[in-house]
C-alpha cells in the first residue's frame, strides 16, 4: 500500500490538480518497485530438438520359473508343479534267506546300515506313497535308520521296532506318522506263497501303495507335506552333470560285516551303478522280485562312522551308528569318485557333504536315485575303492 504524499509547502499555495498528480505518479512507481522485486524473471525454455523420440519404459525382466525339483532324486517334475507329498519310508529285511526282495528297484532312495547280528537292513525311501508296488519283506524299525529320516517327518512302515526305536518315537510324538504293522491292522499281509516255500514267517510281510493309501484315508493321515528343498543338495536339474575329480572308480565294495557286503559296478552303458550281495562266498546280482530288474543306482554314497553295541543291550546286540560326530565319506557318480565329510549334527539335522580336503564346502550331487551305506570304521580297512580311497578309509579306520 502507498503511502499518501505529504504536500510541500511554498509560498504560495499550489492547484489542487497538480498535487493530485504527484500523489498518482509517486504511488504508480512505488508499486512499479516492489513488483520489479517480487520474482526473478523467467529463464525462456528450450525449444525441443526435432529428431528426439519419447523414452520407451524398460521391459520387465521375466520371471523365472519356479524350482520344481523331485524331493528324492532332484530331477524335475514332469508336470512341473511343486512337491508336496509326505515322503514315505519302509523297512525291509536283507538278511540272505529272504531275498530277492520286492518293490527295490522302485525307491528312489536307499539305506543300508548294519544291525544286530552283523546282518544289514534296508530303508527304502518313496515319492509317492500312491504309486508304491509290492515292497517287502517289510522287517521291523531300527533307531539308526530312523534318525536319518526324522528331519523329513516321513512316513514310517515296518513291522514291530527296537525298545530303543519305540523310546525315539514316544519323545518325539511320532505317532501319527509312524505305521507299525504289530500294532496297525492292514499294513502288512502275508504272502501265503512264500510260506508255502519254507519261508520263515518273518520274511513273509509285504505292504504296497494300495494298503498304505487306505490307512492314510481310515486314520486321517495328513501326508501333505512341502519341503523347501530336496533331501541332497542336487547339482540343478537345468544345469549340466558335474564330473567328480578324485579319478576312476568302476566298482566298490561295501563290507557291513564280515558276512555282508555290497558290491556296486558301474555300467558305462546305462551310467549306473548296479547292486550285488555277498552270499554263501560269491557275490550274486540284487534283483528285483516284482520285475526282474537289478538294482541300480545314479549316485553311491559311504559314509564311514562307529558303529557299536548298545551300552545294556549286549543281550540282543542292539547297534549304534554315531552321527553327532560325521566322519569320512565317499561319493561315487559316473564311474569316478570323490571323498568328502559328512555330517549330522543332531537327530533333527539333515545329512550334510562337504568337500573332503576340510573346506566348509557343500558337495553336489549330481541329479538320480541313490544308494547311500552307512558302513563301520571297524571295516574300513576292507574297503576296496580306488587306492587313494582305499589309503583315506585306512587312516579313518586308525583314527577312530
């Protein structure tokens, strides 16, 4: 606002007229100053250069697809979904007078590990508790297997257990998941056939998909189940198959005793590794009673570890694998090995390879099924591999 002119005064007094026009012009210019000191002037905009086009938006990387591994093998799913199926576990007899066995050759997992008597047992691990034939003998369960599994809360089959077994599945509320033929009705049959042959009774227990589809539907079993990863950190299925480093290795020996031994040769036509068992002083081919067909194997995995009698079980022999500890081991893939360290921290922890020279290294193994032998320092020195394995299994052996 301006502020109105004070009247000069003269001699004389001036027109009226001449005084206003001062005022005006005095006011106009007082504005015309704050108006020059309100804003800077504005800079004049660039024109646009004639040849430049509109920025496209970058294109969205895509998404990849999800990992759909198989839980067992790692190998990928055909119909490209993600596993979510309870892995299911059955024990089966080994011992010389029961085989052949049945449903062998379908696991996509199995374990062999030393039990009472110096006499071996396997546990066969499935995908698809829908889809398993015929398995058996199914024998009773053992602590030695089942700590292996206990992570993966897997279904467990087998007819009868240790007191031992029945202590682990009472503190860890297995229950639910645990199908022991003793005591469940229609887990198992027996095959009359055989007892016609002169089978012992307890070689005689076959369970199948079948049986084990209708317990899971009758007792509500809830057999959904995702696992964030395979039960082996696999080499990636879209990924080419690693070629292990320590050399050639076309057949190894397994000795659990020294009664029972497992012979794996590798087959350069078919890339497999295929089974056989020591009986009666020579080594016969492991086949499958349901199809004929040898046991074989992508992966071989053994892992040496103290393997003993139970303090208080010295009656019945009762054996302890160590697995808080780990130890040596060894990998076989391709007709070539490599030796590795394993371990398993506590029962809840999974298994675990890494690199044998003592880097904190994870081992991958290359995509397939396995045979993995939880086998006893106390036989390492009959370990017959390649010699540098052979050296490495001798200095386990002395060091434990």
């Amino acid at each position: 606002m301006c502020a109105p002119a004070h009247p000069r005064k003269t001699n004389g007094e001036e027109p009226t007229m001449k005084r206003l026009v001062s005022a005006v012009l005095a006011c106009a210019l007082t504005v015309g100053l704050f108006a020059g000191c309100g804003q800077a002037p504005s800079s004049p905009s660039t024109p646009a250069s004639a040849g430049s086009q509109p920025v496209a938006a970058p294109t969205p990387e895509p998404t990849p697809p999800p990992y759909t591994a198989e839980v067992l093998t790692g190998e990928k799913r055909e119909d490209g979904t993600v596993p979510n199926t309870r892995i299911t576990a059955i024990m089966v007899n080994n011992i010389a007078a029961c085989r052949p066995q049945r449903g062998l050759s379908d696991a996509k997992v199995l374990f062999e590990i030393r039990v009472e008597g110096g006499i071996s047992r396997f546990m066969a691990l499935y995908d698809d508790y829908k889809t398993i034939p015929t398995v058996g003998p199914v024998r009773s369960g053992r602590d030695q297997f089942f700590r292996l599994i206990l992570p993966y809360q897997a279904l467990f089959v087998h007819v009868g257990e240790s007191s031992v077994q029945e202590e682990f599945i009472e503190n860890y509320d297995y229950g639910d998941y645990n199908l022991d033929g003793k005591y469940v009705d229609n887990v198992v049959w027996r095959d009359q056939s055989r007892l016609n042959q002169g089978y012992s009774l307890e070689h005689t227990a076959y369970t199948s998909g079948e049986k084990i589809s209708a317990l899971v539907t009758s007792r509500g079993i809830d057999m959904n189940r995702t696992y964030n990863s395979p039960v082996f950190n696999f080499v990636n299925y879209d990924e080419p198959a690693r070629t292990l480093t320590g050399g050639e290795a076309n057949e190894v020996t397994v000795y659990h005793s020294q009664t029972y031994r497992t012979r794996l040769t590798y087959d350069s036509a078919s890339g497999k590794y295929l089974m056989s068992q020591y009986a009666g002083g020579s080594f016969t081919p492991t086949v499958d009673e349901n199809n004929n067909v040898q046991l074989n194997f992508d992966n071989v995995l053994v892992l040496f570890t103290d393997i003993h009698t139970y303090p208080g079980h010295e009656s019945t022999d009762l054996q302890y694998a160590e697995y808080n500890y780990g130890g040596v081991g060894y990998y076989y893939n391709g007709g070539r090995y490599e030796k590795i360290r394993w371990r398993k921290n506590n029962d809840m922890s999974v298994l675990e390879f890494l690199d044998g020279d003592g880097n904190e290294i994870p081992v991958q193994l290359n995509t397939g099924t396995t045979y993995v032998a939880v086998a006893p320092l106390s036989e390492a020195e009959k370990f017959e591999a390649p010699d540098e394995v052979q050296q490495a299994a001798d200095s386990a052996a002395q060091a434990g």
